[in-house]
C-alpha cells in the first residue's frame, strides 16, 4: 500500500475517533439533561400533589367544622391525616384509618 493511501487512512480513522468521542460527550450530556427534566417533573408533580392534597382537606375541614361544631378542626391538620394515611400509628383499629388504607379489590374475576 502506498504511503499517501496509509496517511488517508490513518487520517480518516483518527477523524472518526475524534467524532466518536464529542457524540459520546453529547450523549451523556443529553442524559444529564434528561435526568434533571425527569427529577423536576418528579418534584413538580409531588409539589402539585400537595398542593391539591392541602386545598382538599382544608376544604373538607372547613364543612366538617360547619356540621361537627363540637369538635376542635384546628387541631387536624394536613400532614398529621397524611402521616396517618401514610403508615396508620396507632390508629389501625379507627375505622376510617382501615378505610382510607384498604386496597382495592379485584372484581373482575
């Protein structure tokens, strides 16, 4: 082989090496990128979560307070009723807590 076909060759190869590794780089800058997108959506809905979860309850609070006068609602708040949602305490045996807990069934079998 002739020395000017070698060169053309090496040139070559070293011009697709040279490539490989900025689109390897581009690449694990897109996944950077696209984890970042996913953690913040991941936050973005949680936070929208709470928000709905708190707007909820306190609308419900306020029509308990209306028809349960009898009863202190400022003490219930939103994350005391998500922490017993969440792993139940001591509160297990309180029907609600069962009811609020409980998995749904099945039916179509």
């Amino acid at each position: 082989m002739k020395n000017w076909s070698r060169r053309l060759i090496n040139s070559w190869h070293e011009k697709c090496v040279e490539d490989e590794a900025i689109l390897a780089d581009l690449n694990i800058r897109v996944n950077k990128a696209f984890s970042q997108k996913n953690k913040y959506l991941k936050l973005k809905h949680h936070s929208e979560l709470e928000l709905a979860f708190n707007e909820g309850f306190e609308k419900f609070r306020a029509f308990a307070a209306t028809t349960h006068t009898s009863y202190n609602w400022d003490y219930v708040s939103p994350d005391a009723v998500r922490e017993i949602l969440d792993d139940g305490g001591d509160m297990n045996e309180h029907k609600h807590v069962k009811a609020a807990r409980k998995k749904p069934t099945d039916t179509t079998k």
